[in-house]
C-alpha cells in the first residue's frame, strides 16, 4: 500500500477493511465474547476498553487472523481473513502486542527496519524508499535518539514506542496494537494516541488499540468498542458519554462514570 511515506490532508474516503458478523470469540473451550459486529473503517481511530480478562487481547488476535474464532467471520477486504496466506495477510495488518521477548544484538534503527519484511523479504535489500518510510516511523514515534541504541538497553516505556515504530514500518492499511500505551507515562501516553489519530486520518489507515486509559480515548478516538459482560458495545465518543454503556459496564466494579470529565469515580 505503501501509504506510511505518503503525507497529505485531503479527505480520504473511509472504507471498511475489517467487518465481523455475529464473531464469537475465547480460548480453552470458553467464549468471552460474542455477537461482535464490528466495522474498521480507513481513517478512523478505534478504541476497545475492558476490564482485565473481558476477550481485549484475544478479540485483537482473532482480527489480525492470528487464531480462530468461535463462531461467526472475519473478513479483510470482503474476503474470510483465514484464506489469506500468512505472508500477504502481513501486507496488510501489522500488530504491537503486549509482552514478548526482546531481540538479542540489534539496535533500535535495525528492529524497526524489520517492519519492512513483508515487503523486502528476510534478506531482502532495503531501497531507499524502505529507508524513508523507516526514518518517518522513528520520527513519527519521537525516538530520533534511540536509533543507534541497542534493543536490551531500552526501558519498557523506550520499548513500547519501538515496538509501534517497527509496526507503522510495515506501512499496512490496518494497526491493531494491544495496550500500546501500557508503560508509558503520562505524556506518553497522550502523544501516542495522538499519533496514531493522525496516522489514521491522515493516511487513511483503520486503527484499533486497546488501553485502559478511558478518558483519553474519549477525547481523542473516533469510536469505542467496549467489551461487557460477554457481549460489546460499539459507538461514538458522543454518544458514550450521553449514553449509559460505560456506567452499566463499570458499575460492578465500584465506580460511576462522571460525562462530564471523561471519568471513573
């Protein structure tokens, strides 16, 4: 698609890249989540809030065609997203999961490189398109000084936005990143979600993250999907905030969703 090297402010038409109909998903036997209809637009930046444990991570995994659903499609491009081969499917969904092992002697430049596989292949030669759209992800994630650095020496927080830059490198129509912002501060946090609004809009790319950090999602998303007891609710920033889905869905742990600051209490 090529789209990460690619500036302009023109409107970009959305189109949904991601549709599930009636998607169940879970692990172990056990459905944690079910009759999820959902639709990843070009262009918008989505957010998917839950409790620790509600199917966040595992729903993430089932779009990216990484494991299967229970029940119910997903389709990329209108098509089952388990027909596509693995190597093409990377052309066009790139992932930031949580945890994981860090690579041994590689530097942070190098990592975010890697992104560029899909496209050059594992001994593939970089062009120097693939190096510009390398140097715009480091930029982009405001880790200039971290470049030449060695991977084992990066904090968690350092990590995270390297890991989002090797993503944004792989230059695919549609991100999903699990907690992205988990490490971070919080300024951090805000500039991330911020970037990733930006990538969105202005490059037509469909985004979706997941983050417990509820009041920046609401001000800075341009939907929620949020997962409850077993079933999820998708909708506006808007219309979160005049609806009841958020205090229905936290009421059992304590708190009140106040509209007014974007807040739990």
């Amino acid at each position: 698609m090529g789209a990460l090297a690619r500036k302009t402010m023109e409107p970009l038409v959305m189109k949904a890249l991601i549709r599930t109909d009636g998607l169940s998903v879970g692990h172990g036997g056990k459905c944690l989540v079910q009759g999820i209809d959902l639709e990843l637009r070009g262009g918008e930046l989505t957010t998917l809030i839950g409790v620790n444990g509600s199917g966040k991570s595992t729903l993430l995994r089932v779009l990216a065609g990484l494991r299967s659903g229970l029940g119910g499609t997903v389709r990329l491009d209108g098509r089952p997203i388990l027909e596509y081969d693995p190597s093409v499917r990377a052309r066009h969904i790139a992932m930031v999961r949580a945890g994981g092992p860090r690579p041994g002697f590689t530097t942070v430049r190098e990592l975010v490189s890697m992104g560029r596989y899909p496209w050059t292949g594992r001994f593939g030669r970089s062009t120097e398109r693939d190096k510009a759209i390398v140097q715009e992800a480091i930029e982009r994630m405001g880790i200039i000084e971290l470049a030449p650095r060695m991977v084992d020496t990066l904090s968690d927080g350092e990590y995270q936005k390297v890991s989002i830059a090797r993503a944004l490198a792989q230059d695919t129509p549609l991100l999903l990143l699990d907690e992205p912002t988990a490490f971070l501060d919080l300024v951090s946090r805000v500039q991330v979600m911020r970037s990733m609004g930006i990538i969105a809009r202005e490059m037509g790319k469909a985004v979706m993250l997941s983050t417990h950090d509820l009041r920046t999602a609401l001000d800075m998303a341009d939907r929620l999907a949020l997962i409850h007891d077993g079933g999820i609710w998708s909708g506006t920033p808007a219309e979160a905030r005049s609806g009841t889905a958020l205090s229905v869905a936290f009421s059992g742990q304590g708190l009140v969703f106040d509209p007014a600051t974007g807040e739990l209490r």
